[in-house]
C-alpha cells in the first residue's frame, strides 16, 4: 500500500513533535513511530533545558561554556544562533502548555537548575520529569491537529532514493515503513522526509536509553548516501544507578548540580584530583574519572551523596529519583546513591546544515539523529532539548520558503518486495548477534579506546553484519531485525569513526594517542559513497 503525505516524519520525540506542529500549518503530517507516540529519548530526559532566561546570565556566558565543553570541535556560528534563539523557542514550549517548575516564593520565577559544565543556573526543568513533562504537553497539542496523522507501532526500515544513472541520489522520496503488529511493509511517498529518530545508546551494553534508541535514522541515512558525522563522540553518562534490579535508570546531573559529591566506596571524595569544578566538572570528565577510579579501586561502583541536603528539599526536587531509588531500598535523604557510567547520548550523527538539510536532498533531520556542530567533542548538559526544538523550527522554515512551489513526486517508487523470503524460525541469529554487538562495543569501544581494542571491535562487527545481511536477505523482515540491522550499522560507524581520529579529545579518549593533535580539529565524515 502506498501512502502519500507532504511531510513523513520519522520520530516522536521534542524534535518530531514540535517540527509537526510547525509543518502542519503547511500541508499533511505523517509521523510514523515504532512504540507509543511518547516513547522517546526526551521522554526519559530527567534534567531540562538550558537556555539564557535570567537577567544575571547572558548569552555569552552560555555560548562560552559551550565552546569550552565542545572541546574545539563545535561550530562557533551554530552554538551562536543556538543560544540566541533559544528565548523564543522556550516561550513557545510555554505557550503549548509545557509547566517548567517555578520558585515557590515570590516573585515566582521559573526555578533554574545547574549542571555539569555550566557556570551559571540557566536550566529549566519540570521537577526532575522535564522531558515526560515537554511529550505530555506536545503529544496534547499534536492530538488537536487534523492534518497530523501519528502511526504507532510502525518503524523505517529504508529510505527511499530517486537515483541518477550511475546509481548516486537525487533526492529522497519518503520511506518503506513496516507496520510492526501486522507484519506488511508499506510505501510512504513524502515532499519531505525528516529524521527525528533520536539516538542509539542501544549500541552499547550498558545505557540509560530505552530500547528503541537503535540509531535507525542513521543507519537509514547512511545506507541511502548521506554523509555521517563525528560518530566516535559518545557520551557517557556518569551516574545511572548501579542495581541489579535496576534497568537503565538516570540518576540526573541535576542531582550534582543541587550539591551532589561523588565518593568512593570508602567515603572519600576524587573529583578534586581531576578536575577544578570537582563535581560539578563535565560529563566526559567526570565519567572518565569514575571509570578510572573502579578500575583502579576494582570496585563495581562510586557513590553520589547528597545526603548533606535536607529532605524535604530532596523529595520535592527530585520526586522521580526519590521514587525510583526506593524502590530498591535506596534513601536519598540519608543513603548515598550507588552509580556508573553508561552510555547516554551521541555527539555525532547525520550532517546537517543550520537549517536541518543533509547532504541528500528533501531529506532532512533534526534532534540526537543529527550533527549540527553545536556539541562539538562534548555535549554540554541539557543542550540536547534546546538544539532539536531550535532545529526543529529551522527546519519548517527552510522548507516553507519554497513550500508553496514544490509538488509531489511521480516518479514511480516500486513496492517493497518480500519474495523469496521466508519466515524465520531461528530467532536466536538475532538475539546472539544483538548481544555480541553490544558486548563488543561496551569492551572495545567504550569509554577507554585503544588502537587494537578499535581493531578488534571492527573484525568482529565486520563478521556480524555479514551474516545479518545473509540472514537480512533470506527471512522476513521484523522489528528485531530491522533495529539489529541498524546498530550493526551504527556500531561499525563508531568504531570506523574512532580509528580515523589519532587523538583523544572530548569525549573520544585513546590510550594509543593521549594528546589533543590540532591536525585533527575537525569533523569526521564518513559516507557510503
């Protein structure tokens, strides 16, 4: 079956969501999401979003710490227009109905938190459920519009290219969609498709991402032609809750923004040996120094306390970690929180330019999916939410310059062919590769990288995806495969990525190459092509 719309997006998270409200004033919406409609990366976001909203800061001050963290790999004109657009976009996540948490004396301002990397309060938060809190309030509005149709349970499985005679890309003409509960693939023709998909921390073993974060636009961009980005920058995040019951929970960076101190096992404080802002130092250092410190230490975690804070403070700042951690019989108030790093977000991602295009066009992509160059090496805390709903409102402005000109596409897009497939009765092919590849990618391409550890992890990936790509060919196509085909794909890009980069710098650290080398102050790009 062949559905026609102006806009196909793929996603439903901050950046999806606002981009639709946006488009809709243009044309017909699609939004094709493989879970429920709010389950997304920004869903789970704890922290906020930073932006210049108090008179005492300023956007210097945010540009700055920005630059600082990107560690000489963000794009100076990005992170500008970034943080000055940043106040318009705030009031409009306002003006749809998102409570950003306000002081509870007068004047009643909205309540600013810090974190990591910042040298001022400049974060906007609901409680610690900022992101529950943005989906709530987008999903409501987008549930108002009538040209904006949301399929669930559906999920890209490949992007469909117009191509020249020598088999290179003219333009994306939407996507092949499979309908997850029913098993059929169908044909979504687009003016526009856009890659909102979010990140890919599913790559990784350990991860505060939920499962669908399995880099499928990024995958699906790469195998049409796109250029990719800076792939090797992966943040880790330094505290997610060490429990054996407990699966992939953030302990925010709010929580060390508030007063929190890490510790070890033994009581004793180490930030201070690594950094001057201790801490509150940023993400790559911090969760440098945690790695270091187990390993050195041979403990299986560090502690964050903040006991020191009072409790009634505690609950009502931090009400969801408050909750959870009790769940498994952890009191904030009095016990110290036992944490790890584990993989968070990705720096790197399709190339865009400032306003969202690719480097095929009529594809866009805007939110974690993307590399804009506002985070450079290192993502700054709570940047992310702030660059997809910027982003996502270029987007639509780049598009509806020339809207009113553009019509449908007629080339004739042949349907998906299942032919010659059969299905598969050996679902364990998936479930034993999905675990090697993110075993493999935890052991030799996580936070510590060296030049054999990355040459192994390429072997290996290279084995896997060659018989994904056997088994691709011979069985039906489900949601399982399709996601193990995407992070094999995004995997071998990481490991790829961080062999090309003879350098440690931001997130990327190798032992082989301690030393920043200016010769590699750049993107790193890598395309099919």
């Amino acid at each position: 079956m062949e559905f026609k719309t102006d806009f196909l997006i793929l996603g439903s998270g901050i950046a999806g969501l606002s981009l639709a409200i946006k488009a809709s004033a243009l044309g017909s919406v699609a939004i094709v999401t493989k879970k429920e409609k709010s389950e997304s990366n920004t869903n789970y976001a704890q922290g906020g979003i930073a932006a210049v909203t108090d008179k005492t800061d300023s956007f210097k001050e945010h540009i700055n710490d920005t630059l600082i963290c990107g560690a000489g790999l963000c794009k100076e004109d990005v992170v500008d227009f970034v943080v000055k657009e940043a106040p318009p976009r705030i009031q409009e996540l306002i003006d749809w109905g998102v409570q950003f948490t306000k002081s509870e004396t007068p004047p009643y301002l909205y309540d600013l938190g810090q974190e990591g990397g910042h040298t001022r309060r400049r974060v906007l938060h609901a409680k610690d459920l900022t992101g529950h809190e943005i989906e709530r309030a987008l999903n409501e509005k987008v549930a108002a519009l009538k040209n904006v149709i949301i399929y669930e349970n559906h999920i890209g499985v490949d992007l469909i290219m117009e191509k020249n005679n020598s088999g290179k890309p003219v333009r994306c003409l939407g996507a092949y969609v499979l309908d997850i509960n029913n098993s059929d693939i169908h044909t979504y023709r687009a003016k526009y498709t856009i890659l909102s998909t979010g990140g890919a921390g599913k790559v990784y073993l350990i991860t505060t991402n939920p499962d669908i974060a399995t880099g499928d636009g990024i995958a699906m961009a790469y195998r049409a032609g796109a250029q990719i980005a800076n792939m090797e920058f992966i943040q880790f995040h330094p505290t997610c809750l060490y429990h054996p019951d407990a699966k992939a929970f953030l302990i925010s960076e709010a929580v060390r923004g508030e007063g929190g101190i890490l510790k070890l096992k033994n009581g004793s404080t180490f930030m201070e040996k690594y950094h001057p802002m201790k801490s509150l130092a940023p993400r790559d250092i911090v969760a440098k120094a945690i790695d270091t410190e187990i390993k050195k230490s041979g403990d299986e975690y560090v502690l964050l306390d903040i006991t020191h804070r009072e409790r009634d403070f505690l609950i009502n700042r931090f009400p969801n970690i408050y909750n959870k951690c009790l769940e498994f019989g952890i009191d904030i108030t009095s016990d110290p929180i036992p944490v790890v790093p584990s993989a968070h977000y990705i720096c790197g991602g399709v190339a865009v330019s400032p306003y969202g295009e690719t480097s095929i066009p009529n594809l866009f992509a805007c939110g974690e999916v993307s590399c804009t160059g506002l985070h450079g090496a290192n993502r700054l805390a709570s940047n992310s939410l702030l660059e997809a709903v910027v982003y996502a409102h270029r987007v639509c402005a780049k598009i509806a310059d020339g809207f009113a000109g553009t019509k449908q596409s007629e080339v004739y897009i042949a349907p998906w062919d299942s032919s010659g497939t059969t299905e598969s009765d050996d679902s364990v092919v998936v479930t034993h590769n999905w675990d090697e590849v993110r075993r493999c990618m935890w052991n030799y391409v996580g936070i510590v990288r060296s030049n054999k550890r990355l040459e192994r992890a390429i072997r290996r990936i290279d084995l896997v995806q060659r018989e994904i790509d056997d088994y691709y060919r011979n069985y039906q196509v489900t949601k399982d495969l399709v996601e193990l085909r995407n992070i094999t794909i995004v995997a071998k890009l990481i490991a790829q990525s961080a062999s090309m980069r003879k350098e440690s710098r931001g997130l990327h650290y190798n032992i082989d190459y301690p030393e920043t080398n200016e010769a590699f102050q750049k993107d790193t790009i890598i395309s099919k092509e």
